[in-house]
C-alpha cells in the first residue's frame, strides 16, 4: 500500500495504490493529514486510480479529511472509482455529500 501525493495549486490529489482496509487507514489518515497542514492546501481529490480493495475504514479515512477540508472552506472529490468500490461508495451514502468524476482532469476543473 503506497499513497501519492500531487499539488495543483491549492488542490492536493492524493493517490492510493493497493488495499484501503483498517490494516492501512490509519496509515493513510496519518500521512494525509501531514500533507494537508504542510502545503497550501485548501481542496482535495482522492484518486482511486489504483485502489484494489476498501473496507468501511476506507470511509471513515475519506469521510474524516472531507471534514478536515471543510473547515478551511475547501472541497473534496474522489475520481477513478471501479465499480466494487463504487457500491461501497453508495451504499455509505457518501456520494450524496462528495462528489465522484470519471477522471482527474474533470474533478480538478470542478475544484
């Protein structure tokens, strides 16, 4: 499990690559987080490009920097979801409240 991270401007893309389980959440929050406070940050897309696998932890990793990212006024956003992840998206209900792009170059011109 690797995550990546990319500035454009003041939206940080963060890449996951592998599983997102309560094996990893916790490292990822931690690593997020860290990123988040040393950059200008005020957006945030989550690209799930390369996500393998996600657990509810995984919600709970997204739906916490979604709040983090709101108290500075800033978005979130989440592209390149397959459609296993997809359904653990919806049934959450965390589409209803962050919005999903087929690809980056559309979740970054929606920032």
């Amino acid at each position: 499990m690797q995550v990546k991270f990319l500035s454009k401007g003041t939206t940080l893309i963060v890449s996951i690559l592998g599983e997102l389980d309560h094996h990893s959440a916790e490292y990822i929050r931690q690593k997020v987080d860290s990123e988040i406070i040393k950059a200008t940050t005020k957006n945030i897309i989550f690209d799930f490009s390369k996500v393998t696998f996600m657990d509810s932890s995984g919600i709970g990793v997204i739906l916490g920097r979604y709040k983090n990212v709101q108290k500075i006024n800033g978005k979130t956003s989440i592209a390149n979801v397959n459609s296993q992840i997809k359904r653990i998206f919806e049934m959450s209900g965390l589409f209803k409240i962050i919005p999903v792009y087929d690809n980056l170059d559309i979740a970054i011109n929606k920032m």
